[in-house]
C-alpha cells in the first residue's frame, strides 16, 4: 500500500477544492500582474484626473493588489483608446479604460468604424457624471446665449472629433450662434492656456476639471459659464441654463438631449468583451468597494473632484438608450459632423 504524508494530502486536497471552485481560481487572476488603465485623452485633463485618481486606490480593492498603471492614449476624441479596448486589447482583466462620454453618440454618428460594437464593451462602474461647459474669458462681449448668437465668437477645441469642436458646431447648424471654432489642441489644459493668451474668447471644459485644476478662474470670476450641456441644470450650476433650454422645435431638442445625455455616461470605467464573467465580477465588486471606501472620497475630495457612482448595469442602460435614439434626432448631428470634417 502506498502511504501518502499528511501534508501532501491535504496540499492534494486544496488543489482539487481550488479547480472546482472557479470564482476562487479567477480570484487569484490578478497575482503578480499589474493593470493597464486606458485614457483616450492627454494628461492633465479631466478624464486624465480621474484615471489616476482611480489607479491610486483600485488596487487595494483588488485581489492581490495590483498596481494600476495609466496609459494615456489621446486620438480622435476618444475614439482611438475605444478601437483598442474592443479591438486588440488583452481579454483578461489586465487592460482596462475610461470610456470616453460620448461614445454611443460617437457609434451612431459613424465616427467609430462599424466593426467595432461599442455595446459590447464590459462597463465596471461609473466614478462619476460629467457636466461639460461652455464658457468664455471674462473678457469676451459673449456671455450668454443671446450674445453667441449676433457676435462670431471663437472657441478653442482638440479637433472635430471632439465635443469641445461638435458642440459649438451642433449650436451653429441647429440654433444658429456664430462660434468660430479653433481645432488643434490636445487636451483641456492647452485650450485653457489659449484662452488666458487670448488665442481664443472661450472653451468647452468639464466642471470637475474647472472645479479641480482650474479653481483659481472660478474664484477670481476670470470665466462666463454660457451654458451648460445637460438635460437639466447642475444642482451647483442653478443659474447656468441647461443646452436643451434653448430647443424650439421637437428635432432640436431631441438632438440636443441626446448630446447632453453623455453626461450620465462621464467617467465610467470598462474592460473588453471577452472577459470572463467571474474576473467581471471581481472587477465591479471591487471598483463597489473602492467609490465607497472613506479613504478614496476624502482623496477625492482633497483634488475637488466630484463623486457620484453609478453601477455598470446603469452604464450599460445609458448607452443602450443612447443607441436607440430616433433617426431624425441623429440627422441633423450626423450633418454637424460631416460639415466640422471638411
């Protein structure tokens, strides 16, 4: 007879408990690795903020603690870090990104090639929403919609992919105001550098990052808040009408809510399709333990950046909807975009 020692039998044992407990093994995917952080935008910006506000804490939520490392991948407004999630990045848990506001949006305007299935996408989780701006230097004659709409107003943007380009655009074809919209800057940073030289009169900036990296413009009253692009006025932002205020027909509100609508989608994070379901939940129930964790909401609220979470299931709900919108809504920024192209 063969005798087997204690010991061997019961390492024999945790093994054979271990494979067949697969929610234990996934558990485990994460030892000795780190985690690629996708941002499909510039560093110093508002998605660039919450990406690495979100690095120094996920970790610890995580089995084995990884180390989350931020990857900034700027392009096409977004668009090319989203190529790379749904595309050519790992399915294993180890890539992961902030998915850009717009970006079923993006998906119906054809600026994401069409092999690439937005839907698809695994949300975590939600850090929080994101109100976009429109302002201007407190210098400028425009200071109100009204004004934008008798005095050609020039606005810095990234390029016309970005919603710093396509709103002013949309507002131009659908409203008729006369921004003059200057392409070329990389990130929010640079747009706020151009309007404190006078390279151009406003901006669109996000109001956690206005709030965060450029408080001192706020508290020295350096900036007119034109509008704001939601749904319905910011709780902070009481006196700053809402975009879809100005609509005067059902097509201009329709197509101006399903551009303010990105704002619920804010800073979300996802992983790739493809990542098993058990290495999925330990990422949404870790991302769960982190927007609650004390130690992260007063980090967060050292670096004035807002929290308002979201679960991925609510995520998943905010693009579906997005995708359904009603053809004629889409036409008129289809026709925006294709004019900001050229």
């Amino acid at each position: 007879m063969i005798k087997i020692s204690l010991p061997l039998a019961c390492a024999g044992m945790a093994a054979l408990v271990a494979s067949t407990h697969p929610a234990a093994a996934q558990a485990d995917f994460l030892a000795g690795k780190s985690i690629s952080l996708v941002v499909g935008f510039g560093v110093g910006g508002g998605y660039d903020l919450y990406a690495r506000l979100a690095a120094d804490h996920y970790g610890r939520h995580l089995p084995g603690a990884p180390k989350i490392l931020v990857q900034n991948m700027p392009g096409g407004g977004g668009r090319r870090s989203v190529v790379y999630l749904a595309g050519n990045a790992p399915r294993d848990g180890t890539v992961i990104g902030m998915l850009p506001q717009a970006i079923a949006l993006d998906a119906l305007l054809g600026e994401i090639p069409a092999n690439v299935n937005v839907a698809s996408l695994e949300p975590i989780g939600r850090i929080t929403d994101n109100i976009e701006l429109q302002v201007t230097w407190h210098t400028s004659p425009t200071k109100t919609f009204a004004d934008a709409l008798t005095r050609e107003t020039t606005t810095a943007a990234t390029g016309a992919a970005g919603i710093s380009s396509f709103v002013p655009r949309v507002t131009n074809l659908l409203l008729g105001t006369k921004f003059k919209v200057i392409d070329g800057y990389r990130g929010s940073a640079e747009m706020v550098l151009a309007v404190e030289r006078g390279e151009a009169e406003g901006m669109v900036q996000t109001w956690p990052d206005l709030k965060s990296n450029n408080r001192r413009l706020l508290d020295q009253k350096q900036l007119n808040l034109v509008w704001q692009i939601s749904i319905n006025r910011h709780p902070e932002l009481p006196n700053v009408p809402a975009i879809v205020e100005f609509a005067q027909t059902p097509i201009q509100k329709g197509a101006l809510q399903t551009i303010a609508g990105t704002a619920e989608v804010g800073r979300s994070l996802a992983a790739p399709n493809g990542v098993s379901d058990e290495r999925m939940r330990v990422l949404r129930n870790s991302f769960e333990k982190m927007v609650a964790d004390k130690a992260f909401l007063e980090d967060a609220s050292k670096r004035n950046l807002p929290i308002s979470p979201a679960s991925s299931d609510q995520v998943k709900r905010w693009i579906a909807e997005t995708m359904a919108t009603p053809k004629e809504a889409i036409e008129p920024l289809k026709t925006a975009m294709a004019e900001s192209s050229k």
